[in-house]
C-alpha cells in the first residue's frame, strides 16, 4: 500500500468563486467578501508548495494555498492567499505519474507532462500577435481574449494541466519520408494533402483518448474535476507543452523535441489537482533556420512569429472566400494545410510513427492527381471525407484550392506539354459551378 500524501485541492467555495465565465453575479460577490477588488481571477497553483513536493510530493505537510490573482488589464498582478482545502490522497504521486505515463503510452500518446496555469508570460505576445492582425479571419482567436492564456478562467477550478503528446506519421512511413514529401512538390499534377490530415480527424481521437486517461487516473484515486482538449476550446496549447517539457517552440512555432520532431498533436486534460511541474527542456534550433527560408509564402515573419494570413494552412484550411491572387501562385499544388516547414526541419527524422491505425492514409488522400480530386461530387466528397479534418471545409473550398492548385500546373507545365488540355478540361467542367468562389478561381485558373 503506498504511503499517503497530501494533494492540494480547491474546495467548492473557492472553485465557484472564480467561476466568472458561468457566474458572474455571484463571482463579484465572493470577490468582494474576500475583501479583493477585481471581478475576475486567475488562480495559481504555488509554486513554493509545487517545489516543496519535488520528487513526488506536492503539498508537503499541512495545510496548503492557493494565489488569487485580480487581474488588472495592463498592470502586473497582486497575489492574494486563499484558503483551500488539503486532501489527503491516499496514493504515491510518484507512483500514479509513472502509471499516467504508462496508459498514456497504451492509448497512443507518447509522452504527457504536467504545467502550472500561469501562462501570464505568453500574454503580452499573443496580444501583440491578436493586435498585428496576424490571426486574419480566425475571429475565434480574438473571441476569447486573455481566456486563451487562462486556464482558471476557462474552467475554473483548474490548478494543473496534464499535456499530451500525439505522434501522428502512419504506422508504415517509411526513414526517408521527408524526401518524399518534398518530391510531391516537383509533381505539379498531384495534389498535396497535409500528413496530418490524411487519416482520421484528431480532435475525436486525441479528445477520446485523453478521455480514457481521464478515466484511468479517476478509477485509481477517485473522481476530480477536469476538462479535455486539443484544438477544441480557447487553450494556448503550445505554451502549455513546452512548459511542461513537451519539446520546445521551433522558429516556425511549432513544439518539437529530439526525441520526436514535430509531427504530433497536442492534447491537455484541465485538472482542479494540483500535480507538481514537469520541467522544460531547451531550445535546440541553433544557428538553423531552414523553416523560415523554405516557407513559400514568407509566413515566419521572424523567427517564432507566425503571420498567419501568409501561411498556407490558414489559406487552405481556415480561410473563406476569395484567396489573395498574390498569394496563389505560391500555394503551388498544396490543397489542404502544408508541411514545408516541418518536411524540412532536422529534427523531423526523428519524428516517431503513431502507434494506431487512425492516422494512417485514406485512400485518395496521398498520390491522388489533381483531375481525380477535382473530379469529387459533393456526395463523393462528404463521403470520402467523412471522419476526416477535411469535411470542414466543405466541397466549395476544397475545389476552390484545387482549382488554384490546377492553375498552379497549367503555369508550371511547359506549353507543349500534353497533360495540359486535360487540367483546362476538368477546370472548365466547373467553370459554371453555382458558388461564387467557385467560379472565380476557375477562371483565374484558365488564365494562367
Ligand atoms: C491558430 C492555429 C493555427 C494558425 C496559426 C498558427 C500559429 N503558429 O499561430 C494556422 C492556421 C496558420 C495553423 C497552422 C498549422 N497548425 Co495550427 N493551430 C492553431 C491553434 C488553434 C492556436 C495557435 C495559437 O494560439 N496561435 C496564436 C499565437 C499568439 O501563438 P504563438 O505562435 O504561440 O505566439 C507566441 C509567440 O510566438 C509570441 N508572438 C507571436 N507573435 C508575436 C508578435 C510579436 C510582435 C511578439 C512580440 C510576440 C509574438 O507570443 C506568443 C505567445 O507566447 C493551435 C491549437 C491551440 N488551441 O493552441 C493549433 C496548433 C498550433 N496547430 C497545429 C498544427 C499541426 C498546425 C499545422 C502543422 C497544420 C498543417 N500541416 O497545415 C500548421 C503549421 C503552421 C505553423 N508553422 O505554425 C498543432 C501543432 C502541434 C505542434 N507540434 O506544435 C496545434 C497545437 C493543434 C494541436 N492540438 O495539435 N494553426
Ligand atoms: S505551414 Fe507552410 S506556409 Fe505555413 S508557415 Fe509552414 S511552410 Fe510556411
Ligand atoms: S527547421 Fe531549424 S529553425 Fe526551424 S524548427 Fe527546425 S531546427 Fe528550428
């Protein structure tokens, strides 16, 4: 039987008082009890408990704290000591986190890591980037404000988050992967799908499986308090993974690690338990910058800032309507997201396999020519991308970035090239389509 600890636990009346989002009225009310001015908070788990339980013992002895932070738009933060309540768990921490560790590798994550909820250094910069436009139409990621950089706000009550990581190449790509993909760049007939998006939709897996953990950890010492993500809910996720040790932010934003590249997703389980910090790991990019220089359309503005009203995965995936005409001929015959940036990145031959059949590549989704894709109804369409992150974006904007991608050939091949009148006959095929979008493309396409 393993020795009992103490966890740090918010108890009711604590966790309500800050739940703002879902109680306003009654949030102001405990606010002002408490003798505190502000009307929102944060809360933070303390970091002098957090260090005192290095080694698997969070909480130490006696009675235990929690911050509350009012937060003063523009100003630091005054920290305040709550009261909360100490549980005691009758379970090892140490013990538990190898097994979290353990079933997380069952369910096909390859490696979890715990962060603290003050993500308040990574505010001012995604307000820099909210303020320079760099989100373009992604109204979402203005939506929620500083919630993004707010685990207690979002869901009050949370103390820790539990990160994941989901490795993502199918099960049989083969060592030299990242030459392949960048010889599908020299095709100008095949159209190129991300590889993350070749599979299975990774929200409903990941979301799934971090569910199943959820319930693991919760058989083992008893319910708790918890939300599950990934790219699901205002959640800066990338500053949560490499906080907790996830890898580190690649020039090109992106977390990578030298055990696993980039090539993974990122998933987070929102807890009201106060687990200890995994540690952080360095940033190994060096003098490297080979992501920004093959960036196609000068998306990495500088080295970790994103534009991403230049980035063909935003053009492709995020973006409705029309497409800058500047920006066309540079998306090239990439028609759902793009992976230069990784294909390219060192680090990504160690990118790992996943270990599950979800992501491996839906037929039609790798290889495919670009008249094949084109030719998709809107029935074969749906049905083809049923499960898949594709469906989203609909049958308009998938032939709307084939129809760019077409163009992009007919300017590529040279003029005697036989395969030309075939790309101008599937193009014309749609050149009455009832969308808009549509139909300007196409014709954009046929001048080219
Ligand atoms: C919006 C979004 C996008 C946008 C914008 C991407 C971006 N880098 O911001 C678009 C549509 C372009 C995109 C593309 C892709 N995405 Co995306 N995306 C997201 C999402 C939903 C939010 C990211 C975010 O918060 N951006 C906002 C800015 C503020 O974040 P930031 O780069 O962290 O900025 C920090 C610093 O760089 C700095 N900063 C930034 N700009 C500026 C400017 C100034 C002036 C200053 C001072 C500071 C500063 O401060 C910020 C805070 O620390 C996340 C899921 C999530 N909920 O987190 C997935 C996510 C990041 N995407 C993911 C993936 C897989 C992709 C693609 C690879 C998909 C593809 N193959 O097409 C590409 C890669 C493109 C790239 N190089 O980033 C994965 C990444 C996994 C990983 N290994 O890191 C995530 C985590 C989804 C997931 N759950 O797995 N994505
Ligand atoms: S995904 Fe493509 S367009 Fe976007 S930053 Fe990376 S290389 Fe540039
Ligand atoms: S390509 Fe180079 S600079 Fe870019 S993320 Fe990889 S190591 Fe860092």
């Amino acid at each position: 039987m393993a020795s009992r600890r103490r966890l740090v636990r918010l108890d009711h009346g604590v966790g309500r008082a800050f739940d703002a989002a879902g109680d306003a009225q009654r949030a102001q009310q405990v606010a002002h009890e408490g003798g505190l001015a502000g009307a929102k908070f944060a809360l933070q788990f303390n970091k002098g408990l957090a260090q005192a339980g290095q080694g698997g013992q969070p909480g130490g002895e006696g009675g235990g704290v929690v911050l509350a932070a009012p937060v003063q738009p523009g100003r630091g933060r005054a920290f305040y000591n709550a009261d909360v309540t100490v549980h005691d768990a009758p379970f090892d921490v140490q013990v538990l986190w190898s097994r979290v560790g353990a079933w997380a590798r069952e369910l096909g994550f390859s490696q979890v890591g715990v962060a603290d909820v003050d993500l308040s250094a990574a505010e001012p910069g995604l307000m820099q980037w909210l303020a320079a436009g760099f989100h373009g139409s992604m109204d979402y990621m203005a939506a929620h404000g500083l919630k993004r950089a707010r685990p207690a706000e979002l869901v009050p009550g949370t103390v820790s988050v539990i990160t994941a990581r989901m490795d993502y190449l199918p099960r049989a790509t083969l060592p030299d992967w990242q030459d392949a993909e960048l010889a599908r760049l020299t095709r100008p007939h095949e159209g190129i799908v991300s590889v993350y998006a070749r599979g299975r939709d990774y929200h409903k897996v990941v979301r799934g499986r971090l569910q199943k953990l959820q319930d693991r950890i919760a058989a083992e010492i008893g319910p708790f308090g918890h939300r599950v993500f990934s790219d699901s809910a205002p959640v800066l996720e990338a500053e949560l993974a490499a906080r907790s040790g996830q890898g580190w932010r690649g020039k090109h934003t992106l977390v990578l690690s030298r055990e696993g590249g980039s090539m993974f997703f990122l998933g987070e389980i929102y807890l009201d338990l106060a687990l200890p910090p995994t540690a952080p790991v360095g940033d190994h990019c060096g003098r490297c910058q080979a992501c920004i220089d093959i960036c196609p359309t000068g998306a990495i503005v500088a080295p970790y800032r994103l534009d991403a009203r230049r980035c063909i995965s935003y053009l492709t995936i995020e973006h409705h309507g029309s497409i800058d005409e500047e920006l066309r001929p540079l998306i090239g015959n990439r028609i759902y997201g793009c992976d230069d940036c990784q294909t390219v990145c060192p680090w990504n031959k160690y990118a790992g396999r996943s270990t599950l059949p979800d992501f491996d590549a839906r037929e039609g989704m790798s290889g495919s020519t670009l008249v094949e894709l084109f030719g998709w109804s809107e029935d074969e369409f749906l049905r083809r991308t049923e499960g898949s992150p594709i469906r989203r974006i609909g049958h308009e904007r998938w032939l709307r970035n084939i129809a760019i991608a077409l163009g992009n050939a007919l300017a590529a091949l040279p003029a005697d090239d036989r395969g030309r009148d075939g790309l101008r006959r599937a193009l014309q095929t749609r050149a009455e389509h009832p969308s808009d979008i549509v139909r300007e493309h196409v014709r954009w396409a046929l001048g080219r």
